[in-house]
C-alpha cells in the first residue's frame, strides 16, 4: 500500500531550524555539508516543557542526533553498489513508495572478520521530498536505540552531475514483513500466538517513542509493513521518513501537512492535520483488527461493503455472535475466542473518534500483556485451546431461568462451540462437557 501526502496549509514555525550535518557526497567531496531545513510548528531551537511545576529544558531529536550519531557508518555510492552487485535486480527485496530495498553484504568496520548482511534502500529520486525523508528517518533512527525498532547501520548521500542519491543501510530483518506474513498466501498462516507476540512488541516499540524519550516521537505511518520480522519473528518497526517530533510545552498537538498511508491514518488528523501521538494510537487499532482478519485495511477487490475494513468489522461487533465471523480463516479454530474478543474490543479503544479517548500505548502494553496472559493459560502444552464460556453477549438480554434450564443453554453453547473444534482440541471440550 503506498502512502498519500496530502498536503494542507502548513503552519509555519517563528523560527525554522536546520537539520543537522549529514554528509554528503557530492562529486568526489565526501565531506560536503548538506543542510535542509525543517518545517514544524513547535521547532524552536531549544523548546521547554512545564511538568509538575518544574522547568525542564528539552532537547531536539536534531540535537540528540549530533550527540549520538557517531555511531552511524557513511557510505560511499561505490561501496553500496559494490555491496548489491550494482543493484542487481536479482537482490531486490522489496518496493515501497519511496524506493527500492535491496539485500546487499557490507565489510565489518575495520574491514576484518565476517560480511555483514544488510538491508539497502536507494530512494527514488525525486528531489526534495526524498531528500527531507531521508533525512527525517538518518536522524531519527541515528537517535532511537530498542529492540523493537529497525537498526540503522549508516547512509549515503550522493550530489552528483546526475542528481541525488539517498541510501539507507539497516539491519537485515530475515522474515520480511508483517504484511507478508498475513496477507500473502505463498507464506504458511502466522499461528495465534505469534500475531499476538508480534502485536505486543510493536507495541512497546511505539511506547518507547512516545513516552519514554526524551523528545516525543510520533511514528506517523504504522502499519503492517512497516512491522519487519527477524529470523526469531521478532518484530522491529521501520520507516522513519514520516516520522515527527511531538507537541512540546503547552501544545496539545503538531500541526503538519498530512502525510501516511490510506486505510492506516487516523481520520481526526486527515481533516485537521493536527498531529498527535493518538494518531499512532489510531493507526495501532487497524493493525490489531488486521491480525484477528487477515485482511488489510483496504481491499478494492471485495465487494463494497467490505473494502473498508473498519467499516465491514463493525458489522461484527465484539459483544455479538456473530464476532466470530470475522476471523481468519487461516486460523482455523487455534485461537482463543476469548482472546480475540479482547483484542477487538481494544482495537475498538484506539479506534474511537475523539483522539483524547484513545489509550496511551502504554496502557495498550499493559492490556496486551493481561490478553495474552490469560490466553496463554487458556492453552494446553499441546498448543491447542481450552473452551470456556465466551463473553457475555449483549444482544439480548438474559431471561431469568432455574438452574437447569441455565444448565441447558450452557450445553447447547458448548454443543455450538464443539462444531467449530476439531482434533485434540474436541476432545477436550467432549470432557469439559461429560463434567458438567
Ligand atoms: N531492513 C530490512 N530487512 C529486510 N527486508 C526489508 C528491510 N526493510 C525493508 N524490507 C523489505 O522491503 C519492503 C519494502 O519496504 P519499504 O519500507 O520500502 O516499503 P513499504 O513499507 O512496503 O511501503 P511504504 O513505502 O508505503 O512504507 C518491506 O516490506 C520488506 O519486505
Ligand atoms: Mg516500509
């Protein structure tokens, strides 16, 4: 899914501030400052945030940047193309809106030992934007450090008589991306357990950039394929070019041109352009109903009822019957439905309206881990789940029965549930039915 930049009127900063020194290549001077500049309403050179009566200075992502970027290797043009054999059709391992991504081998610093496999993405040149994306992600990721978000390794930055080149060199993440991995059929479907896991730590990837730095960082464009999947399905968030310093000091939000991805953005800040962490938050909910559906959030070729994804759910609501509809049907009947409730009527949280409303992705953590706590003791050693009364439905509700006719109806939800067990997992719901 590619992103859109729909642009709006652009609040303007007092002051606009400079990007950090990247270097750049430019001809044969490496060394060649390269400066853009930024547009943002709450960029001041040092801004101060009030908490608890206090006077706190904070640091820009621009100035951690120029603290922490050593660390980040520079890149000739040479060398990266040497390192995917000139770009060589063959390494390309994916395309996204901005550029090309190719698996490429690099030297170890110091030029000894083992190669290094990476991931390189060249950005399509089309000038400045790629450019200010380029640079957006070399300094935010120059700044970030957790397990949960994509390691940059260093860039390149080439002016040369034939235009610019921006390259970017990562980690390479072995198991491509969440959107794979659910969307598309040549991969086996991704079990319950690990959609999950998968959830939980890009949870605590977006909890870390929104809470736990010393600037706010809003991700602005989380979704399924930004969701990479190392060799142990460990997921790492990717793509920083999008990525934003938060409100500062008394700001509620950022006011910005809109930029993302269809289907992923949250509709509050479409029509205001009010950027804030909950638009995160927003964007966090699609991917939750995406792992309970295997759907993606927009599917032109479905009947039009169902091509918004968000729209078609919502006929399924968590507290009927029939939520169980809209379940992936790769995953059979290994899932805990009681989980999968949880998890809808989470998704349901982030996904209201009023972005204030919406949880502080550490408060989405906190229930992800309680869901998978409580699905984790619903499973048996043998991986399959246990059956227990679902949720209460509020469709109707109950009429006031004796004991046995209470007896009754529990069996025939039980009977009901069996028909969709199969395996061991049958078996054990025939016994919780014999105890009764
Ligand atoms: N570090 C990496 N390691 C391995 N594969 C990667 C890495 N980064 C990206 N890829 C692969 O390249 C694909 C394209 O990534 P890219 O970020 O360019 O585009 P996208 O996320 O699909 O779309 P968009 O540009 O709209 O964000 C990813 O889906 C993934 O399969
Ligand atoms: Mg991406």
């Amino acid at each position: 899914m590619k992103c859109f930049h729909y642009f709006k009127d652009r609040t303007k900063s007092k002051e606009q501030r400079s990007a950090p020194i990247l270097k750049c290549e430019s001809k044969s001077d490496i060394s060649a400052a390269d400066r853009v500049s930024k547009s943002s309403c709450s960029a001041t050179s040092e801004r101060v945030a009030k908490s608890s009566g206090s006077t706190t200075s904070l640091r820009s992502v621009t100035e951690l940047y120029e603290e922490r970027a050593q660390n980040l290797r520079v890149f000739s043009f040479s060398e990266l193309a040497r390192a995917t054999n000139n770009f060589n059709r063959l390494l390309k391992i994916g395309e996204g809106g901005f550029g090309s991504v190719y698996k490429g081998t690099i030297k170890p610093v110091g030029g000894k030992g083992d190669p290094i496999v990476v991931a390189i993405k060249k950005l399509n040149r089309d000038g400045f934007q790629g450019h200010k994306q380029w640079v957006a992600e070399v300094q935010f990721l120059g700044v970030v450090e957790h397990p949960n978000l994509v390691k940059l390794i260093g860039y390149c930055a080439v002016d040369g008589e034939r235009g610019i080149q921006r390259l970017l060199v990562y980690e390479f993440m072995q198991n491509k991306s969440l959107e794979d991995h659910l969307f598309n059929r040549a991969y086996p479907a991704l079990s319950w357990e690990r959609r999950l896991q998968i959830v939980l730590e890009a949870a605590h990837g977006l909890a870390y950039l929104h809470e736990e730095l010393e600037v706010q960082v809003i991700f602005r464009d989380f979704k399924a394929s930004n969701v990479l999947l190392d060799e142990d399905f460990k997921p790492k968030l990717s793509d920083f070019g999008l990525a934003r310093e938060g409100p500062t000091g008394e700001h509620t939000h950022v006011s910005t041109a809109v930029v993302g991805t269809y289907g992923y953005a949250a509709p509050d800040y479409i029509e205001t352009g009010h950027l804030t962490a909950k638009s995160d938050v927003w964007s966090f909910g699609v991917v939750l109903y995406e792992i309970l559906t295997g759907r993606r959030s927009l599917e032109r070729d479905r009947p039009r009822p169902e091509q918004k994804l968000l729209d078609w759910v919502k006929q399924y609501p968590a507290n009927s019957r029939k939520f169980g509809m809209i379940m992936d049907p790769r995953l059979g009947n290994q899932y805990s439905h009681s989980a999968a409730v949880a998890i809808a009527r989470l998704a349901d949280s982030c996904l209201v309206k009023s972005a204030r409303d919406r949880p502080k992705m550490s408060e989405v953590v906190e229930k992800l881990k309680q869901i998978i706590h409580v699905s984790g003791e619903l499973t048996s050693p043998d991986g399959s789940f246990k059956f227990v009364e679902d949720d209460p439905v509020d469709e109707k509700p109950p009429k006031k029965t004796g004991a046995s006719e209470s007896a009754k109806r529990r069996m025939a939800h039980l009977a009901k549930l069996g028909e969709r067990v199969g395996g061991v997992s049958r078996r054990r719901f025939m016994i919780m039915q014999r105890q009764m």
